[in-house]
C-alpha cells in the first residue's frame, strides 16, 4: 500500500491541483510519507482549512487532497454525487480512518494538540466529539440556519409585545453599535502598525464597545452623578460594572451595616455572614464598643490589600524586566514576561484600583479574587478570574440563550463568544493560529458541563486539581507560540524587558 500510494503521488497532485480545491503541494520524501488528508474539495470552508494546515501537516508527512479525486472514490468505494459527509484519513499503511477518529488521529501528529487528544480519551468524550463533529459537518455550507433565525426573529417581533419581553439585542440595540463597529475600524491599522500596536489597538477597540454596552443601561442614572463619574468609569476603572458607578456614594440607600459590609473584599464577605461578626459590629456601630475597635481590622486589612498589590506588582517587574530576559527559550521569555504582565496589570494596578473606588465609597469587586482558590472550573470562570468580565457575558449571551433554548447550550454559547473575541486579540495580531483560543474555550465549556455532572471532581481536592489540569496544562492553546513569538517578544522589545 505504501507503494501504491507514493507511486501514484506525482499523478495525484497533478488532478487535485487542476480542481478549485486542490492544493498542488509537493510531495513528501517516500521515507517520511504519512499518508493523505482527504477533504471535500467543493466545500469552501473545507477548503480553506486545508490550505491553512497544509504546511503543519506536509512536514510531517501528510498532503491534503480532496475526496473528489478519481482513485479516492474508488479506493474508498464513494459513489459519484453522493454526499460527503466526514473528512478521510487515508494513511500509508492502509488505513482508512474518518470523522473525529480522524481529527484525534491528526491531533496525535502535533505536540501542542496532546491535551485535546487527552482530553478525548475521557469516559463520554469521545461521542460527545463525534456528535460535535457530525452536527458542524452536516451545517457547513447549508443555508438553512439562516433561515430558522429568520423564523426565530419573525415569531420574537410577532409574540413580543411589550418593551420589556423583547430580547435584549433589539430592546437595546444602540448599546451594540459601539462593540459591532469599533473591532472593524481597528482592523483597518492592521498593516500599517507593528503586530503589538495592533493588539492594543483591538483590546481598545473591544475594551470600550463593552464600556458602553454596560453604561447604555444605566446612562440615565448617570445623570445624578455627573460626567466625571462617567469618564472615570471609562478609563479609570476596567471593570464592567456600570450601576455601582452610577449609584450616589453617600450610601443613603444603605444601612449602616450593609456599608460596612459591602466595602469589604470579597474575599472577607464570608466573614461579615457570621453571626457574631454581625453582633460584634452592631455593637460598634450603637457605640457600646469603642470606636477605634473596629476601625483598625478594617484599616490594617485596607493596608494589607495595598501591601499585596505592590508586592504583586514588584514581584511582575521582575519577571518582565529581569528574569525573562535569561531564560533559554524565546517562548520561555514570552511566557515568564506575560505572566508578568499579567502580575502587574490585573493582580497589581487593578487591585489597587478596586481598594480606591472602595475607598471612595463605589462597592467595586477585584478584577482576580483569588483564582487559585477555585475548586471548580464555574468558580474560576464564573467570578474569580477577570470577573467583570464574565458577568458580561453571563447577563448578555448565557442568560439570554439558557432562558430560550438550554443552559448547556448557553454555557457552550458563551464559551464560543470569549473563544471569538480572544481570536480578534491574538491570532489576528499574530496573523496565524487562528481556531486554537476558540477550542480552548470550548474545552473550558466542556469541563464545566462535565464537572457539573460528575460529583466526585465537582469539589475539593479533586475539583480543584481537575480545574488546574482544564486551565493551565492547554494554555498554550490561548497563548500560541506565533503569538508569543510574533506579537509578545517584539512588545517586550519596544518597552526595554529585552
């Protein structure tokens, strides 16, 4: 077979590059052959990933050709016309592999694709995989999801009547304008700035369309605390939590108990649910306690929080100013610098941010509350990790899609709009490795599903330990090495960390 297949490559390259979706690679050494790739050549998405992985796979030893060619229908006994219905792996020792099998197969081939083949060697996930496989082949060139949302918009216009039942996209549809339109102004820099510059300029982009998705609701709230307060929220503060900052800071709503409960971290709420904390600080509060008394806790944890967000920030200048310029491996130098990065902005400056606004009298949540805390993947997703930004889309994507349809699908819903927007950010700056932040979103959706049905990794040690694993191990699927290599090191250059 091997033979047969090698002999026949030179004839084969020769068909598929006359056809719209052929590729026409060289091919491979006959030591080094692998075998074929086989794809629907009359599928333009199809097509288009075979162009974008040809080179990954031809070096190692793999050449895509479409399913169309004459000696692959009769190899694989295909009938002219029929439907195809699943990609073909046909390798050089004769077999024939097809559908998921054949996507974990080819993850088998490259090093940074190992969790994702991991990851299907679960209990369930290999039908969920293939399930998962067969519904986007059988939706990827039709026209009739477009026309169910068509029917699905016809029947929200016909039975909401009021303002308030229509769904949140219409009812509020100038808040969007800003997050629909700003991506595509950005897009048009692309190639006229450095890849980094472009990365900033989209995070903006993306950063202040969110800013106004939030504040559209509240913007008339906002009228009883002045401009100031709006632009503060807008570029002093890179929460998402709009009606905090719209609220008076007098706290005439609010007892004096719940302010001194509310002001506290979040970290500490557990604490203020206590009974004999709540008795203790009534007793404060009526004066039957000396004052001072409970004000210094307070002001020493105040000054703690402040302590640990410098050191924080301290210990992130070290790492992307010292320690990653000695590190071996260009990759190892992105990786320490962005956790740098990371250390200093949102563990750091934002830390020190949120004691301010708290300060002030504004009842603002961190941006990172303890990630390493979590005991699950809902609890790291859900509120400890860039909270505020999660809220976002729990109330504007998961709420509106688990209340019409299922909450697995919104959870999946949600999952794939973070997967989207961390394209725009990083494989679109980085002009290259584009779907891995989206399956790696989709991985952490599947975890939580999974995790939400198997008692025994939902909690404790287990839980947390399958929530390390979900997170961290794929990581570089979020953070790529074109990305660190393209985008990463030449930022860390333009700031002096190299």
């Amino acid at each position: 077979m091997n033979s047969e297949l090698t002999e026949k490559t030179d004839v084969k390259e020769s068909r598929s590059s006359e056809r719209p979706g052929g590729l026409g690679a060289a091919a491979p050494r006959t030591d080094s052959f692998g075998g074929w790739i086989l794809y629907d050549g009359d599928c333009s998405s199809c097509t288009a990933s075979a162009r974008r992985f040809d080179r990954i796979f031809r070096r190692r030893g793999f050449l895509f050709l479409p399913l169309q060619t004459d000696w692959v229908m009769k190899r694989l006994d295909l009938e002219p016309g029929a439907p195809l219905e699943e990609m073909r792996v046909l390798t050089s020792d004769g077999r024939d592999i097809g559908g998921a099998d054949a996507v974990i197969f080819l993850g088998r081939q490259i090093w940074w694709t190992w969790p994702f083949v991991a990851l299907a060697r679960l209990p369930g996930m290999h039908n969920v995989l293939d399930r998962g496989y067969r519904w986007i082949a059988a939706h990827r060139g039709c026209d009739h999801i477009g026309c169910s949302l068509k029917e699905r918009r016809s029947l929200d216009r016909r039975f909401c009547k009021s303002a308030a039942e229509k769904p949140p996209l219409l009812e509020f549809w100038p808040a969007w304008i800003p997050l629909i339109g700003f991506p595509p102004l950005a897009l048009l820099a692309r190639n006229h700035v450095a890849p980094w510059q472009f990365m900033w300029l989209m995070t903006g982009a993306i950063f202040l369309g969110c800013k106004w998705l939030t504040f559209w609701g509240v913007r008339r709230q906002f009228q009883h605390v002045g401009v100031g307060r709006a632009l503060a929220y807008f570029f002093l503060w890179p929460g998402m939590d709009a009606k905090k900052f719209a609220c008076p800071t007098d706290g005439q709503n609010l007892t004096a108990l719940n302010r001194r409960v509310l002001r506290k971290p979040a970290s500490e709420v557990r604490q203020a649910r206590d009974p004999r904390w709540v008795s203790r600080a009534a007793k404060e509060l009526s004066g039957n306690v000396p004052s001072h008394a409970g004000r210094m806790p307070a002001l020493s944890a105040k000054r703690r929080s402040i302590v640990v967000a410098t050191a924080k920030i301290l210990l992130g200048a070290v790492l992307l100013f010292g320690l990653a310029r000695f590190a071996p491996d260009p990759r190892l130098t992105g990786w320490i610098g962005m956790i740098g990065m990371i250390l200093v902005l949102h563990f750091g400056i934002f830390a020190l941010l949120a004691i301010a606004w708290r300060a002030y009298g504004l009842d603002v949540r961190p941006i990172m509350d303890a990630p390493l805390n979590s005991t699950s993947l809902g609890e790291f997703w859900g509120g400890r990790w860039n909270g505020p930004f999660n809220q976002l889309a729990f109330e504007n994507i998961f709420r509106p899609v688990a209340r019409s349809t299922d909450p697995i699908l919104g959870i999946i819903v949600a999952f794939l709009a973070s997967g989207l927007i961390h394209e725009l950010v990083i494989s679109l700056p980085a002009r290259t490795g584009y779907g891995l932040p989206t399956a790696y979103f989709l991985l952490q959706g599947c975890g939580v599903i999974i995790q939400h049905r198997v008692p025994r990794i939902r909690h404790g040690m287990a839980g947390q330990f399958f929530t390390a694993f979900i997170v961290a191990v794929p990581a570089f699927w979020l953070f790529h090495p074109p990305f660190v290599r393209n985008v990463i090191l030449p930022f860390m250059k333009a700031i002096g960390a190299l």
